[in-house]
C-alpha cells in the first residue's frame, strides 16, 4: 500500500530530522505544506506506526523513523535513549529476544508488541564529558 502525501510528508520529515518529534513539533514544521491539524498529524502517524515505518517513545511522548528501511516486523523494539544530545539508536539483539522468550514461556505470556527505552548517555557524548545536569 501507498503512502498518503500527508503521511510521506511526515515520514521524511522524522526521516530527515533523524531526532524524535513530537506531533505538535510535526506539525509546526509541517504547516507550510498543507498540513494544519493536529487529527492529520496523529493519522498520519497512526498509520505509518501500523506499517513499522515510525515508532514513538513513550518516555518523550515523540515520534521517530524507523531504523530499518522495510519498516519494522518484530513485537519487541528497543531504543538507547541519550539524555544529553537526544540521540536515539534503535537496535535489536539476539540475546535479549531470547531472554524474553524464554520468560515468556516460562510463565504462560503471550506478547503482543513491546518497547524498550534505554535511557543515558551516548559515546558522543561521554567522549565530550558532559554532565548531564
């Protein structure tokens, strides 16, 4: 299925942006082309989560593009969150599904989706010394 013009422009702007959103911060940037309420912002980002092509952080209340360019097809996400510059690092790992899966198993839990956000401070960062206060 096609994207909708208002939900191509709002993936190329987290796209290009490359930080996390929040609607309202989406929708400001988008004003000029066409989009002018916060129902066609939050649509737009509806259906591009349901695609896997934009998650949101719970944590930030923001939005970003998904790392993986076919869009996301798993039930876990994870994210490593810096508290210092805002970058995000979206990321899978092997060792932690299986954790998962095996305490899901072992306790009769069936999952239907997750988000892991992992918050602190990135190597860029660290590598500068800031504080974080």
């Amino acid at each position: 299925m096609q994207l909708t013009t208002n939900q191509q422009r709002v993936l190329t702007l987290l796209q290009q942006t490359g930080s996390p959103l929040s609607a309202y911060a989406l929708l400001d940037r988008l004003r000029g082309q066409g989009l002018t309420a916060p129902t066609q912002i939050y649509r737009a980002l509806e259906r591009l989560e349901e695609r896997g092509l934009v998650h949101r952080l719970e944590t930030l209340n923001a939005y970003v593009s998904c790392t993986y360019p076919s869009g996301c097809q798993r039930h876990l996400k994870a994210f490593a969150i810096c508290d210092d510059c805002g970058h995000v690092n979206e990321f899978t790992d092997s060792n932690l599904d299986s954790c998962l899966n095996r305490w899901m198993k072992s306790n009769a839990f069936s999952l239907h989706d997750s988000t892991i956000e992992l918050h602190g401070r990135c190597a860029s960062c660290s590598a500068l010394g800031l504080d974080g206060g």
